[in-house]
C-alpha cells in the first residue's frame, strides 16, 4: 500500500470513521510490538483492559478493531498512531553464522611493523574483516610507506598507547578504550609509544581486507 493511502487510512481510522483496515496488518504489527517487549498477551490484556481473546482474534486478524479498541491499544501499550501503523519487519533468511575465536588462536601474520593475529577466519564471505594487532614499531620512520587499503576502518586501543600517522592529519595520540573510524585509503601507520607493545583491535569493511 502507498504511504498516500497509509495516511488516508490512518486519518480515517482516527476521525473514528471506519474500523481498522487489513492491508496495513495490524495484527502482525501488534505481536510484533508485544513479542518485542517480551509481554504475553496477558500481559499485553491487562496493559489495555481488551481480553486476551480479543487480542489473539486481532493477531490473527480475525477481526478489525474499531477506532475506540485502537485508542486501548495505543495507550496500554505506550505508542503511537503512528508506530502502530508501521508496517511489520519482513522475516530474512537468517543463516546463523558464528565464528569462535578462543584467545590467542586466531591466524598470526607477522611483518616489521606490526604482529597481526586475524580473527573469524573459518566464515568466508565475510562483510567484515577483523584482527587484533600488536604494534611493534616504535618511530614513524619504521615504515618504508604508508599502509593503505580500500574501504573504512575501525579501531580501538586495547592495551597501551599509541600515536596514529596518517597523511591528511596531525599524529593523534591515542590510550586504551580510545577508538577512531577512519577512511582507510588514506594512508596510515600506527607506533607505540608506550613502553609495552600496543595491542589494538581493527574492524575493517569487507572490501579492504586486513592491513598486511
């Protein structure tokens, strides 16, 4: 249904002209609703004062409610007209993937800056490639060029501190729990500027692969 003929519906309905109609499927978008705040329709017929019958029928759109029996649902349940008449989600096809990584198992690739550990790596086609890094340069000058790659990246401190290079900014100083989402095609390299190693965690888009 157009969104014309939504708010065609949806001013009808609260002019009190006409009852509920079903193409905007009410009853999917009310078990929606309360499955999502974990209510039973107990629950959901003592929040509105409508019998747990009434509610079941409306569900399983055996009924139509009228406008007065819309107005209960929106005031029991705390929304509004609106949210009411949001379409429900369409199911997806979830394949339920996981991927475990127990610590310290992941795949280690090592270079002169950095010791990677890639995680996840079991799942193919990934939309995102993770690893945990541990920065072992220790000046800028440790690198022959700038590390870039397609895509975005995520990034976050884990241990240490370190001082993030990049061609477009000042170095920015970064300790742990700090994070940075940055354009990864720009060139980039990371130090340690702690006495221990650095350890960070880098969350790149599938695209950009990790940063070898």
């Amino acid at each position: 249904m157009s969104s014309s003929n939504d708010q065609d519906a949806a001013l009808q309905i609260a002019s009190g002209r006409k009852a509920f109609v079903e193409p905007l499927q009410l009853g999917a978008r009310l078990r929606e609703i309360r499955l999502a705040n974990q209510w039973t329709l107990a629950d959901a017929s003592e929040r509105t004062g409508l019998a747990r019958s009434t509610l079941s029928k409306i569900e399983n759109d055996q009924i139509s409610p009228t406008f007065t029996v819309v107005q209960k649902l929106i005031n029991g349940l705390n929304i509004d007209l609106p949210q009411l008449f949001t379409p429900p989600r369409q199911q997806s096809n979830t394949l339920g993937r996981r991927d475990l990584t127990r610590h310290g198992q992941g795949q280690p690739h090592p270079t002169p800056t950095y010791e990677h550990e890639l995680i996840s790596c079991e799942l193919t086609q990934k939309r995102m490639i993770p690893f945990k890094t541990v920065v072992r340069a220790r000046r800028i000058e440790d690198f022959s060029e700038w590390v870039r790659h397609d895509g975005e990246e995520f990034l976050m401190v884990l241990e240490g501190d370190i001082q993030m290079f990049t061609e477009l900014y000042e170095p920015l100083a970064m300790t742990k729990g700090d994070s940075i989402y940055f354009d990864s095609s720009m060139g980039h390299a990371l130090v340690s500027t702690s006495p221990q190693d650095a350890v960070v965690l880098s969350v790149c888009t599938r695209e950009s692969g990790a940063r070898l």
